[in-house]
C-alpha cells in the first residue's frame, strides 16, 4: 500500500511540473503578443526552469518503478 502512495506521489508532482512548463510557456507568448520582453523573459526561465524539474521527476519515478519491481520479483 505504501509503494503504491509513493508512486502516486511522484505522478503527481511530475504532473505538476508538466503543468508549470505549460504555464510557462502560455505567459511566454503571451506577453510576447503584448510586446512585454521582459516578462516574456521571465516565464521563459519559468518553462526553462519546470522542464527540467519535470524531466528530472519522470527520471526519478522510471528509477522507483524499475527499482520497485526488481525488488519484488526477488521476492
């Protein structure tokens, strides 16, 4: 039970990130419409930023899993 909230867990805030970069991306090229560079600039780090994390968190989760599974097959 306690694996399955853990791997819930990660889901979630691997999500999470996916949905920052998302956001980031739609302020990006909005205040790019509105000519505003420098708070284009600002949600651009914040995309730049949430990817990352996000890629990192998917990684993280793959590890858990294949980590988990070998786990329970020795079992």
């Amino acid at each position: 039970m306690k694996q399955d909230y853990q791997n819930n867990l990660f889901i979630i805030l691997e999500r999470l990130w996916l949905v920052g970069a998302g956001c980031g991306i739609l302020g990006t090229i909005y205040f790019l419409i509105i000519k505003d560079n420098d708070s284009a600039l600002f949600f651009f780090a914040f995309f730049i930023l949430s990817a990352v994390i996000y890629l990192v968190r998917k990684s993280q989760r793959k590890k858990q899993e294949t980590y988990l599974k070998n786990k329970q097959d020795k079992k």
